[in-house]
C-alpha cells in the first residue's frame, strides 16, 4: 500500500466514525512512515494515537465531577505546562562546540543506543543529563540533537506555567510532567533549571522551595532508565548540590574560540551560496567575534548576509552572493556594546 491508500482509509473510517477501523490504519500508518525512514512523522503520529486512546469517548454533555470530567481538566493543565511536543531532525554535525562537550554527548548518545547490552551486564543507563554555560552556547540546540540522534519525541516544559504562587502547586506541576512523559518514554527538558531547583536556604526559605527540590529529587530517583531528563542552566552554582548530584552527566558549553567560530561560519555558509567579499579581511573581522557566543555570532552573520544583498539592490536574485566584511565588522562591534550595557 502507498501512503495515499493509508490515508483514503483513514479518511473513510474517521467519516464512518469507525475507531476501531481507524486505529488500525493509523498504527499501519506510523509502520509504514518508520519503514520508509519517516521517523519524525512516525513519532508525531504515534504521539496522537497514544493521547486519544488515554482520552476515553465520552458524550458532547460531561458530567461535572465525573472521571470523565476530572480526566478533561487534568488534560488540558497537562497541555498548558508544556509548550511543545517536538521531533528533530538535527544530528551531531549540526552542533559547533568543544572537542569534550561533543565526547561527552557522544558517550551519552552511544549509552542509549546499547541499551540491550548494559543491562545484560546489569549496568545503569545514564538518563539525566545537565547542560551548562553562559547564554547561546549551544544548550538547547544539544537538546534537539540528543532528541534526532535517539530518534525520540521531546517535551519542552513551559516553566512559566509550572512555576506556581500557590502553595504545593509548582511540585504537583513538574510531577504530572513527569508521569506524563515516562508514559509516552520522552525526553523532558526543562530550561532555566535553577528556576526549580535553587540552592535550599534553611535561614531564609518559607519552605515552598525546600518541596520543590524534594519533588524532584523523588522524581528524578524513580525516572525509568529509557526516559530522559535533559536541564539546561546559565547559573549552575544556583542549584541544589543533592540536585547536582542526581545528574549522571554534567556538561559544560563554553563561549567558542577563534577556531570555534571558524566551524561555525563554515556551517553557516555551507550551501555555498554566501561568501566572503575579501577573505584577509574577513580573517581579521573573526577575531572580532572573540568573546561573543555562538548566537551572537551568528545572528550578526545573518544579518550582515541579508543587508549585504539589499546593498546590491535590483530585483534580480543571484546564484550566489557577496558578505559585506564592514557591514558583519560593524554589528559585532554593535553586539559587544549592546551586551555589555546589559
């Protein structure tokens, strides 16, 4: 069968209101996607299927304080404490950092893909894993890498709406993130870490903090070994030591170097359609970018290729266009300055 003929049957069952019918071509379907190397549409389409089921049918009119009813509220506070459920298509290639940050992920990574092999030797699987360092470093991008490379859904936490001025709400919050995502085996990652898991004042704390922390370490003791937990963190000296301790992999992301931002551009400019109008001077505007983050770097990179086409002017689009190195030497200068009012 193609994936028309799937999706012609979907489109009859769903029109006969046939869920069991429909089910099955739906689970043919996610066969079929993995098979044909569809993976993301495959892990989106299986993420559904497992929420409808845990849904039960029920009539158009609920009854108030009925399971049913319970069971609704306590999707749709699920659905606001989390922002997104993702795929990812991004791979190891597709991260610039230090030799030892990508050895560390690569030992995470290959931890995971041997599963069958250390528990046959009764070995633990790391499953909790810290990413730290200064702001556009690379944290989150090493997320959605870590996701594409185990092939597996990610839940990014809305920590906003975790975080709770109600008392006891915040813990019960990350809980139901936690149950939900060790059900469906994904990864959780959670941003700005030290939001949660700040060091406990016993002077000066009324207590809400102190549960906080206990929550997550019980969660984090009883997280199943193929589920993940990824934190990323600008302030680590913020957290918990007892938190800290928890984590089987610590990985720190340093502000890149000159060989660093090198990689970078080249990534950036891979597709050949940019290059530099004078390459000497392009090597000095490098060393410019010394002290920005990978963010910066190139986010002034883009924009210098944007503005350096607009200077060219005409409607006509070039197969491949000139960086203006004054115009990227400028917002360099402009981004240093703008951070270091900050």
């Amino acid at each position: 069968m193609s994936q028309f003929d799937f999706i012609k049957e979907i489109a009859r069952y769903g029109l006969e209101n046939d869920r069991e019918k429909l089910l099955d071509a739906l689970n043919e379907l996610v066969k079929y996607s993995k098979n044909t190397k569809k993976l993301n549409f495959a892990l989106q389409l299986q993420s559904i299927i497992k929420e409808t089921i845990r849904i039960p049918q029920s009539p158009s009119i609920v009854k108030a304080g009925s399971p049913i009813h319970h069971q609704q509220i306590d999707d749709k506070e699920l659905s606001d404490l989390i922002i997104e459920k993702v795929t990812s298509d991004y791979r190891l290639s597709n991260l610039v950092s230090s030799e030892k940050t990508k050895e560390q992920l690569n030992y995470f990574l290959q931890e995971h893909n041997s599963i069958e092999m250390l528990r046959k030797f009764d070995l633990p699987i790391s499953n909790k894993i810290l990413l730290h360092g200064p702001s556009g470093c690379g944290k989150t991008l090493a997320s959605y890498v870590i996701a594409g490379e185990l092939k597996k859904m990610m839940v990014v936490v809305n920590l906003g709406a975790v975080v709770s001025a109600k008392l006891g709400e915040t813990s019960k919050n990350i809980a139901k993130i936690f149950r939900a995502a060790t059900a469906e085996d994904c990864i959780i990652f959670i941003d700005e870490f030290d939001s949660l898991g700040k060091v406990r004042d016993y002077s000066q704390d009324h207590g809400e903090m102190k549960r906080v922390v206990n929550t997550i370490l019980q969660l984090f003791d009883y997280l199943p070994q193929t589920s993940l937990l990824i934190a990323a963190t600008n302030q680590v000296d913020m957290i918990d030591d007892a938190l800290l301790r928890r984590f089987d992999i610590n990985i720190n992301f340093d502000l890149p170097t000159e060989e660093q931002i090198k990689q970078l551009i080249d990534l950036t400019l891979k597709n050949g359609q940019f290059k530099f109008d004078k390459k000497i001077s392009s090597t000095k505007v490098i060393k410019e970018a010394v002290g920005l983050s990978y963010y910066s770097v190139q986010k002034t990179l883009i924009t210098a290729m944007k503005r350096s086409m607009f200077l060219q002017g005409g409607k006509h689009i070039p197969l491949t266009s000139q960086i203006n190195t004054e115009i990227w030497k400028s917002l360099l200068i402009e981004e240093k300055a703008a951070l270091r009012k900050n």
